[in-house]
C-alpha cells in the first residue's frame, strides 16, 4: 500500500568462503548447467541440434510473432511516457545527492558499443542494400526493387529495425534496475525489476528462476552478435591479406578461423573484463567511439554525403510518421503469394531483431543501470534511446547510403550487392578508394571490429557475473570471469560450426521468449512502483533508501 514505505530489502542468499564465494549458486550453477548443455548437444550431436532448433524456431515465428511486436512497442510506450510526464521525467535514478560517474561523452561511448556498435559496422551497409532491393512494399507491388524510387523504403524498415524499439528494450531493463537500486537499495540484479509485484519472494526460488532466465538469454543475445562479428572480422581478416585459410570457396569463415578468431576476441575480452569496467572497458569504449566518428567522418567526405544527408531527412520523416502502424502491424500467413510473403519476411526481419533486441536486454539493461546512477529518468531517455538511435540513423544513411549510391548510379555494378553481407563493407572501401588507401581503412576497420567485439563481450561476462553474484558489482570471481568468457566463445564456436549464424539465431529467438515476459512484467512494475511513490510523497511516505548513519 501507498501508505507503507517499499521493499528497500531484498536479501539474495550468497556463499560464503569456496569456489562460489560471494555467488548465488541456485543461480550460478543451473546458469552453467543449461548453457554447458547446449554447448555438449551442439558439438556432440550437431545434426539433432540443427533440426530440433530449427523445428523450434518455425513454431515460434508461426505462433509469438503478434507476441515480439506488440510487447516491443510496449517498451517503447513505458519509456515515452515516463521521460514526458514532467513528475516522472525529473526522477532521478538515484538518491537526491547522487551525481553521475562518468563524463557524457564516455557515458554515451559506453552505452552505445555495448548496445550496437559491431552492428553498426555490418548492418550500416547490408541492411539497406538488402532493403534497397526487397522489403514490404516491394511484396505488395507498391515500389520496384532495386530503383530510386525504393531508397525511402529502404530507411523506412531499416531505421525501424535499428531506432527506437531495440533501444526501448534496453531502455527499459535499465531505467527498471536504475530506479529500483539505486532509489530502493535493491540488488542491481533482475529480479529486482519486479519488487512491486513479488515483493520479498523474489529472494527465493521465483527470484532464483528469473535471473537464470536473463543469464542465458544474455549469453545466447551476445552470441548473435558476436556471431555476426566474428564472420565480418574473419573477412576483414582476409581482405587485408592474412591468408586464404580463413575463408571457404563460399566465402564463409572456415571452422580454423573461427577458432582463431574467438581465441583473440575472448582472450582480449577476459583481460579486460578482469580490470573493471572503469578501466578497460571505459578506456576501449572511447576508443570506439573516437574510431566511430573518425570512420563517420571519412564517408561524409569520401562517400556520397548529400544523397546520405537526402535520405536521412526522407527516411527519419517516414520512419516518424509510419512507426506507429509499423509497431503494431502484423502479418499472417494466409495462404496467398502476397501474404505468405510478408509474414516470411516480417518473421526473418522484424521478429528476429526484436527477440534479438530482448535477449540482448538483460546485458545492456544492467550495464546502462550500472553506467547511469545519478541521472533522471528524461535525462536517462533521452540518451539511451533518441541519442543512440539517431547516431544508428545517421551512420545507416551515410555509410549505407553510398553504398546504395554507388549502386544505383553504377559506379560499383554488383561489387557491393553481390558481396556477403559481412564483406559488404569492405567491398565499398574497395570501390571508392585505390588499392593502398583501401588497404588502409580496412585495417582501420578490422581493429574498430575488434575493439566492438571486446567491449561487448567484456562487458557481457562482466554484467553475468553481476546477476550471479545477486546484483553485486565488485570484482571478484576471477575463475567465473574466465568460466564465462569460455563459455560464450564455445557457444559462439560451436553454433556456427553446426549451422552458420542461423543457428545462432534460432536458439536467440527461443532464449529471448521467457525474458519477453520478464521484461513485460518489468514494465508493469516500474509504472505500478513509480505511481505509488508518487502518492507515497503525497502522503508523506518516504520511497527512497535512507542510509543508516551507523553503516
């Protein structure tokens, strides 16, 4: 009731002394259990793995497809709404005296290459250009694939896939945690998302379950995309000239230089996750960054600026207009050419990068709480969601748009259309440079790729280790540090060697579904804990944590 104080206590049951010293084991030990399991089922029975995960896939497209789209406008609505409503917008996610840790600029460097930045470098060129040439208003014979006419189609889609839902999904993991915390001195964990609707039986075994849940479903999120690095790096890898090895006659990256390049990526990304996350991952997140604009930069010199700028002004004006029937629209397989179409379509696009988006949440979620502390609620939406998303549509339509540039006038013919989608980039550096200065930015890019890859799965063992450790963010658990690193390269590893990335994506899809309703539920929550904290002041209630002067 708004007469009582919160829940400011939620005790999580930790060992003390041993291996799990400082651990949740309900949570730590079934975490390694399931996610070991599917490590052992995917190297030791890769035929059955492929099949039934495929099977599985299919019924959840065919059956959560109306699921994925609407709680993802959900997410966007909770967070709109919050940041706008002047009561709510001034919260603070924090106690009255609690200032911000870091600087703006390293905020928004860390936030943003935990959240998309490996996308960045490869569905900047290849979503457009795939949307360039086919995407629902092609299905439905109202643009011609491939022409003028379709570059505004292209944005349309892509910036919805990229722009504000897959931001609200963090958003809001974040701003659930952040709040409750930092205001309410509960465990950065979680299940702590939920306190308004469980209250103290989230310290047990309900408790237990959802953490486990985020636990693999970050894992499997962070999988896809080191996924798609991992391809595009190994062919950053072969461009500037390693060695022939690393690539199949279809182009695809040979099992050796999967190996090879997990090995680097998670053996740099261990090393930094040992230091912290005001050490190593600051420092390589503005590294990103700096990179970032720098590559930025070059395009908007080199590349074709104008028609970039053009279809940004287009596409963020039919993107704002159309989102709303877009959060919601819904096609179904009716058994016509047209309508199988766009169900297939909208399954293999829409509802793929919104499981993807929720199994990526929990990860970004808790780091955006952990990098946020002392902002307000506005504050902190405006820089999780319109800020990154407009920093994701600028780079689509500069970076992409010269490719679809160089397309469509026919300077490139079909050198970037024709590429993979993880070479897509590489191909256009081709096109638009000399040989040497191409080699270059290659290089340029391979190492950016590189840093992506590090900061994100750094800070992914990093936040795995804050769930199991029931919201604790000290350092501790040096072999568990390693544990997960390992763990999530042999996922990596062994999804693509049974499969390629579709693999991947199928156990993302099926992982993400129960943290879809954990993060449904987390928005309930935090409307509910945030309505009766107003009345709270109203009546004089205290809501937030007040330190005992004895501690």
């Amino acid at each position: 009731m708004a007469k009582e104080p919160p829940l400011m206590e939620l005790p999580i049951e930790v060992s003390e002394g041993g291996f799990y010293d400082g651990f949740s084991k309900d949570v730590t030990i079934a975490s390694k259990i399931l996610v070991g399991a599917l490590i052992f089922w995917a190297i030791a029975f890769p035929e059955n793995a492929s099949v039934v995960l495929g099977a599985m896939n299919s019924f959840l497209l065919a059956n959560f497809a109306s699921w994925y789209t609407w709680v993802v406008a959900f997410f966007i609505i909770v967070c709109v709404v919050l940041a706008i409503i002047p009561s709510t917008g001034r919260l603070k996610m924090g106690l009255p005296g609690d200032t911000p840790e870091f600087s703006s600029f390293s905020w928004f460097s860390m936030m943003f290459g935990a959240g998309i930045g490996i996308g960045m470098l490869t569905f900047a060129t290849a979503e457009p250009m795939y949307h360039f040439a086919n995407n629902p208003e092609v299905i439905q014979g109202l643009a011609e694939g491939s022409t003028a006419e379709n570059v505004r189609y292209a944005y349309k889609w892509s910036f919805l896939h990229w722009g504000f839902s897959a931001w609200a999904c963090y958003a809001l993991v974040g701003l659930s945690l952040g709040y409750f915390s930092y205001r309410r001195n509960l465990p950065l964990t979680i299940r702590s998302g939920l306190a308004p609707l469980f209250g103290s039986a989230l310290s047990g075994k309900l408790g237990h379950a959802i953490d486990i849940v985020a636990v693999v479903a970050t894992i499997l999120g962070v999988a896809q995309t080191l996924g798609f690095g991992v391809e595009q790096f190994v062919a950053g890898l072969h461009r500037i000239g390693v060695g022939d090895w690393l690539l199949n006659d279809d182009g695809k990256a040979t099992t050796a230089a999967i190996i090879v390049a997990l090995l680097v990526i998670m053996g740099a990304s261990t090393l930094s996750a040992l230091s912290g996350v005001g050490k190593g991952i600051k420092w390589l997140s503005n590294i990103n960054m700096g990179l970032s604009f720098f590559l930025l930069a070059f395009f908007l010199i080199f590349g074709s600026a104008l028609f970039g700028l053009q279809a940004l002004i287009v596409g963020l004006f039919d993107y704002i207009v159309a989102l709303p029937g877009m959060l919601f629209n819904v096609w179904k397989a009716d058994g016509t050419e047209t309508g199988d179409a766009l169900a297939s379509w909208q399954g293999g696009w829409s509802v793929f990068y919104w499981a993807w988006w929720i199994a990526f949440a929990p990860f970004v979620g808790v780091f955006l709480a952990r990098i946020s502390r002392g902002r307000t609620v506005r504050e902190y939406v405006l820089g999780a969601i319109i800020v990154p998303s407009m920093m994701c549509f600028v780079w689509f339509t500069i970076v992409g748009g010269t490719a679809i540039d160089l397309t469509l006038n026919g300077t490139a013919g079909d050198a970037i259309s024709g590429a993979g989608q993880q070479a897509q980039l590489f191909a256009m550096l081709d096109v638009i440079l000399s040989t040497g200065i191409a080699w270059v930015m290659a290089v340029l890019v391979v190492v950016l790729l590189l840093t992506y890859l590090v900061t994100s799965a750094d800070s992914a063992v990093l936040i795995v280790n804050t769930i199991n450790s029931g919201g604790d963010e000290g350092p501790k658990g040096r072999p568990h540090i390693i544990f997960w690193g390992s763990a999530l390269a042999l996922v990596v590893g062994a999804l693509l060697i049974i499969g390629g990335l579709g693999a991947i994506q199928t156990a993302m899809v099926i992982g993400a579904l129960p943290f879809s309703l954990v993060m449904a539920l987390m928005g309930v929550a935090l409307i509910k804990g945030i309505i009766r904290d107003s009345q709270r002041e109203k009546l004089g209630v205290t809501s937030v944590h007040v330190a005992d002067p004895a501690e």
